[in-house]
C-alpha cells in the first residue's frame, strides 16, 4: 500500500469520526461542544429549513441553545468522503430522526417517540485548520417524512 493511500484513508476516518461526534452532541445537546466542531466562519444550513442560512460559530451556537430542549435521536449511516486534497473533503451521509416531545432527565427514563419519522441527508464540507479538521459548511435536507399513526 502506498504512502498516499494510507494518508487518503486516515483522512478519510478523521472526517466521519468529526461528523459523527457531531452528531452525538447533538443528541446529548453538548451545545458548546458542537458549536466547537464548526469553523469559526462555518455556515449551517438545518434539515428542518435548509434555505435559512446560519453564519459563524457564534451564530451556529446560538441557534442550537435557542432550540426547544427535546429529545432526539440521529441515526447516522451511508457515510462516504470525498477527500479533496489534504486540507479538504466532503462528507455525504444520511440520517434518520427519531425525537420525543421532551428530554429525559436521566439515562434510566424513556422517553416516547413522536410517531413522525424524517429521513434526510447532510452534507458536510470539512477543512483542516490549524491541524484540527471542522465543519466549514453543513447543509441539510429532509427527503422523506413519514408519519405514524
């Protein structure tokens, strides 16, 4: 194996590892934590209104700590990367939404499940900055919705 394809591939998992801890922060509403693997200029656009655009870390914050504290569960999959050059690659995913109407207050309480389903996709474009990959852009989607009964 060359040189090149072992730095491709370690590339590779430092971008899916980066988007799917953002994830999981995003369940555990780890706000600071989150708003820290984004860019200091990143832009987000939500699934949930993925033509509003949301400009700079502080902003990106701001709106995570705005939301109605809910809780959710994102179910990452289909992961591909496009590594660009060292300094830059696109991260494609799909993501299931589950989320309940309330957040639970301990890890022993369950919470009931909203009967509706979104199915969507980000994606993410990822720089490198000062040796750390982040999020420069997150554009999300919402494919399909399906609603319960």
């Amino acid at each position: 194996m060359k040189s090149a394809d072992l730095d491709t591939m370690l590339i590779e998992w430092q971008c899916q590892k980066l988007v799917t801890r953002s994830i999981n922060l995003l369940d555990q509403s780890r706000w600071q934590e989150l708003s820290e693997c984004y860019s200091e200029d990143a832009v987000l656009y939500r699934p949930s209104a993925p033509l509003d655009k949301i400009e700079g870390r502080a902003a990106i914050l701001k709106s995570f700590t705005e939301r109605p504290s809910k809780e959710t569960c994102h179910a990452l999959s289909n992961m591909e990367v496009t590594v660009h050059d060292s300094l830059s690659a696109t991260v494609v995913s799909r993501v299931v939404l589950f989320s309940g109407e309330q957040k639970a207050p301990d890890i022993e309480t369950i919470v009931m499940a909203k009967a509706n389903v979104f199915i969507g996709r980000f994606v993410d474009q990822l720089k490198k900055v000062d040796g750390e990959w982040l999020i420069a852009k997150r554009q999300g989607s919402i494919e399909l919705h399906f609603k319960g009964s």
